[in-house]
C-alpha cells in the first residue's frame, strides 16, 4: 500500500485531494489508496446487492456523514449506544473488498460521496431510502482544509479554494454533486430521499432527529429522541474522536500508523465558521463562484449562519 497520496504537489494541494486521472459513466471516480483498481471498483460498486432494508446516506464531502450516520445508527437500532465503528466500514468508495459490506448485518447504513451514476443501481428497484446531506459551500471548504492539512503541511485555504474554483479536486465540485441530486429526484420523483441542511441539524437537532425517526419508520419516544440528541451531541462525538474510541477499518488504521496521521474528522461542529477562516478577498472570491454554478440552475439553496 503506497503512502504517496498522503504527499503533496508542488501548489500544496495533497496527491490524495487532487483530480482524479480516470472518468467512469461521465463521472469522476474517486480514488482511494487501498483500491487497487478504481475503474473496476466502481463497476464493483455499481453491482452490489442491495437489500430492502439498506439506508444510503449519501453526502458531498464534509456535509455532516459522520454525525447523521451515527444518530441513524442508534435510531434504526432503538439504542443510545455508540456505534463502536468508523462509518468507513460501510463507505463504498473506500472499501476494499465490497463482501465486508455484502457480510454485514441488517439494517445496513451504507454511506458514500459518489455520485448517483457510481452508486449500487439496485438502488432503483430496492427503492432504496436515501438521507441527502447538504451544507453550505463555505464551511463545507473550511472543513475539507483542516481535514487535510493534517497531511499537508504546505496546504493553504487558498490553494484549496483556488482548486476548488477551478474544478481541480478528486471529486466533483459540490454544485455538480447537487444538481445530479436534483437529476436524480426528477426522473425518480417516487423514490424516498429525506434533504437534511447540516445547518438545521445543528440549530433544530430535535425537529430533524424525528423527521429522520420518521422517515426511517422507527418507533421513537420523546424520551428516546431526547437521549438519540444528547448522545449524539457535537462535543460526545468530538471527545470519542479524541479518545480514540473507535475502531477505523483495518487498512486505514494501518495506513496512518505507518505515516503518524492521526485522522480528525470531527473538529468544530459550528455553523459560519468559514467567517474566522477566509479573508475578504477569499471570500468575495467564493461568493463569485458560488454566483456562477447558482445561476446554472440548483434546487437547492444554503445557509450560511
């Protein structure tokens, strides 16, 4: 397993973050440093069975998978009980050997960035419910730069900006990744998806936890939500990251020990935290851009305080 992908290029953007080389069904393919085949991966992917009970939970990067999949966790399992894994155990992109998915216990809570073309397409036939995540674009680039500035030590916001305007990351810009969303919903406009703004979560956290409970057919007392909430609180979740309570698949857990990576995916949990991180010019340059992909067309709108 190479740890190149933790380096970075001479602009500071790391290997592991920069565009992606291969295309697969008019979409970028994501890229791993366990998956030896991308391209094959997605085809794997692609054709992964799907249960009638499966939930996706499905997220442009930094968007709050990691804080949804775990209150759908204790939802669907009617426990107040932390899940004692990393939602990488069940990130399709991410996993190697797509049987530890196949092996794994009903209800599945699978989660995934890939977009709707790269996901398993018995999605459709399965109706498959799926919980959408969105965040605004600027906290949404605050928390990819501190995610991997871990590993890079010569990234700056403004490279990470200036990739980001240009259409240069691994991934599809946000904007594609929404508006294929939206694709999604118009030929399919039966299919149970649930639209969740990291943003109301954060300020409403009761209302969406039962709009979750519901949409997931759950029983759900007051009670029991309440405990869900308090469970899932940003600073419970942050202090089992710190402790190092979970348990990271065994190829990742390997692959940062052997480059002294610690993996922080929880860092501050706030909504407008981009207003302490970008400066003036950094923003405006933002607000240009977002300006452009807006007037392409979106369904969506974000909220930013």
């Amino acid at each position: 397993m190479s740890s190149d992908v933790l380096n970075h290029r001479p602009d500071g953007i790391p290997l592991s973050l920069a565009r992606s080389p291969w295309e697969a069904y008019g979409s970028r393919v994501h890229v791993f440093p366990f998956i030896a085949d991308p391209v094959k991966h997605v085809e794997d992917v692609r054709n992964l069975q799907m249960r009638e009970d499966d939930v996706i939970i499905a997220a442009y990067p930094k968007s709050g998978t990691h804080w949804v999949w775990e209150v759908t966790h204790m939802l669907l399992h009617q426990t107040t009980e932390h899940e004692r894994r990393t939602k990488e155990h069940l990130m399709l992109e991410a996993t190697p050997d797509l049987q530890t998915i196949m092996d794994e216990p009903s209800p599945r809570i699978i989660n995934s960035h890939l977009e709707f073309t790269h996901l398993p397409q018995e999605i459709l036939t399965k109706r498959t419910k799926i919980i959408h995540l969105i965040r605004n674009p600027k906290d949404t680039l605050i928390s990819l730069y501190y995610q991997y500035l871990a590993i890079a030590s010569k990234f700056t916001v403004q490279a990470l900006l200036d990739a980001a305007i240009q259409n240069k990351l691994m991934f599809p810009s946000q904007f594609d990744y929404l508006r294929q969303m939206s694709q999604f919903q118009q030929e399919h406009p039966d299919h149970p998806v649930l639209h969740i703004y990291y943003e109301e979560m954060n300020k409403d956290p009761d209302r969406i936890i039962r709009q979750l409970a519901t949409f997931l057919d759950v029983a759900g007392s007051d009670k029991f939500l309440q405990e869900v909430k308090e469970a899932c609180k940003f600073e419970s979740l942050k202090k089992i990251e710190e402790d190092e309570k979970k348990e990271l698949p065994e190829n990742l857990d390997r692959l940062c020990k052997e480059n002294n990576v610690k993996v922080k995916m929880i860092r501050k949990g706030i909504v407008g935290d981009w207003k302490n991180e970008l400066t003036k010019d950094q923003s405006d340059q933002l607000d240009a851009y977002i300006a452009r992909e807006m007037d392409k067309g979106l369904d969506f709108n974000f909220i930013y305080e």
